[in-house]
C-alpha cells in the first residue's frame, strides 16, 4: 500500500508538470500500463485529476488557491516586470495572480499617468479609484475560477484598443510553442492582447517553466521577455536562452 501511495504521488507530481501520457508514466516507473490506469482511475476518484483519453490532467485551481502559490516569487517578478513602466504608458494586464501583483506594484506608484486595459478582476481590484491610473474594463464572461472575463464581448472591446505593453499570466510556458491554457477562450483572448501590445512579457514563476498541463495554446511573436524568479534552473532556461528574439529576466 505504502508504495502505491508512493507510486500515486509522483505521477500526481508528473501530471502538475505536464506529463499526462499512460505509456510514458508506465515506463518511467517501470510498472504496466494497467496499473497506471488504476492509479490514474484512484487520484480521479479522490478529485485529485482529471481523466482524460490517454491519461490525465490535473484540475484547474481556483485564483484563491493560486494565489497562496509562490508569493514571494510572483512579488519579485511583479517588481521587476513594474520597473520597465513608464509614465503616460497604455498598459494591457491580463487575469491571474502575477499580474494581480503587478497591478499592486503599480498602485502603490505616484505619478505614473497610466491607462490600464484588463480582463482580470485582481488587477481592477488593485488600480480601482487610484489617482493617475484610468481603467478599461474588458466585457464579456466571467470565469468564476480564474476571476478573469473572456469571450467575444471582451474580444470586440479589445480589438479597438492597442497597447504600449502587455503582462500575461499562464499555466504553463514552452520555448518554441507559446503558453498554455485550461481553455480555448483564455487563449484566443490572449492571442488577441498580444496583436494589439507593441512589447510582449510573459510573467512566469519557475514551476510554469515547460510545463505543459493544461491543453489550449497561445502562440507567441518573435520577439518577447520572459520574466521568472531565481528557482528557474539552467535546464529550464536554456531553451528559452535558445530562442532567437526572446530575452530571459531573473526576478531575485
């Protein structure tokens, strides 16, 4: 029993980083294929993963739980993503936690003249009613979970704006693919904020870094700055590094 609990927690680890596949889980714990698929069936039933065709996923969490993960790291990078704002910028900020911290950054700022477009209700929690920020409120479908708005509302508001900068959020971030999402409507939004940004940040702590869990994707220009904190190893970064255009920042 200890060591099938044992066997569970790890693939339960290899699924919040990205490996879901049944036949590569079974080879690299050196079990069958069947008893993966228990194992899988067991997390499944105790509402740790979800079952997908070939394998699973891990559930998407709530911003509430999100936001208890990596504190200190997503400050560091919500500081150092704030020093490249200048004042009298249009800013885009997508939802999620990081981008709540930079919104908070900004905030406790003076003098900085800023427009904000958001879709996220942290950000508008954060700049609601502070002096010198005027806030653009994207429409559309609140995701309870993410508390962020997609859809074609906010799409259509989004398409008559444009920005000096935009800060995205994300599940995960792959070097050479773009980041990923728990759903189509996040990332079409996503892809639509980038087309409107002149300069492109992706704000990733290091656990996002290659990871591949959930499976929508957002493809990413040619040039843009990934932002991380110091936990991210060279393993994690090289293939950024590699990455004709995209320059890689450490949060310390």
């Amino acid at each position: 029993m200890r060591v099938a609990s044992q066997r569970r927690k790890h693939i339960l680890t290899r699924l919040r980083a990205g490996t879901a596949d049944v036949e590569a889980l079974s080879a690299e714990l050196g079990v069958s294929a069947s008893t993966i698929r228990r194992d899988l069936t067991r997390l499944a039933a105790e509402g740790h993963v979800l079952r997908t065709y070939g394998g699973a996923a891990v559930p998407e969490q709530s911003v509430q739980v999100r936001a208890q993960e990596n504190p200190r790291e997503k400050q560091a990078i919500a500081r150092l993503a704030a020093q490249f704002v200048q004042p009298g910028e249009t800013l885009l900020l997508d939802a999620g936690t990081t981008t709540g911290a930079l919104a908070a950054e900004l905030a406790a700022r003076e003098a900085l003249q800023l427009h904000v477009i958001t879709n996220g209700l942290t950000t508008i929690t954060a700049l609601a009613g502070v002096p010198g920020v005027e806030l653009t409120v994207l429409g559309g479908r609140m995701r309870q979970i993410s508390f962020g708005t997609v859809g074609p509302a906010a799409e259509q508001a989004l398409r008559r704006l444009t920005a000096d900068r935009v800060f995205l959020g994300c599940d995960g971030v792959v070097a050479g693919r773009g980041i990923c999402e728990a759903t189509e409507a996040q990332v079409c939004l996503k892809e639509l904020m980038i087309a409107q940004a002149w300069e492109v940040y992706v704000l990733a702590d290091a656990s996002k870094l290659g990871r591949t869990a959930s499976t929508a994707w957002a493809l990413l220009p040619e040039r843009w700055t990934l932002i991380t904190d110091i936990r991210a190893t060279e393993d994690q970064l090289a293939p950024f590094r590699a990455c004709y255009g995209v320059r890689v920042l450490i949060a310390e």
